[in-house]
C-alpha cells in the first residue's frame, strides 16, 4: 500500500539528502537525485548517469510514495 507524502514532508527529504546529479555508487546500489536507488525500483540509474535537478524532485516525489 502506498502512502502520500505531504509537501512539507519533501521539503524536509530535501534538507537531508544531498542532491547527487550524477550516480554514483551507494553501498551495493546506485543511487542519483535525492538518495533514489536502484533497489527501491522504478527507474534504474548507471553509474555516470546523470539528471536535472526537475527529475530529481520527479524522483523524490515519485519515490516517495514507497517509505
């Protein structure tokens, strides 16, 4: 089941990630945006690969949902 996320609740995401353009490699994941990895599903992401800081948020919001 898939919970909202509320507007507030991202903008405190977004103080404690560190926005990463590029991926990067994240323990045994690759992670890019707001901390979005490769093991929470969705879009997978190649180290090297890079984003906007718009498909970040896209990624944030979208992701989200999943905690």
């Amino acid at each position: 089941m898939e919970m909202e996320i509320s507007p507030p609740a991202i903008e405190i995401i977004k103080e404690y990630e560190t926005l990463q353009l590029t991926a990067y490699q994240d323990g045994e994941s690759i992670s890019i945006g707001y901390g979005h990895s490769n093991l929470s599903g969705g879009e997978q992401f190649e180290l090297g690969d890079t984003i906007t800081e718009e498909e970040a948020d896209k990624l944030l919001w979208h992701g989200s949902g999943n905690i």
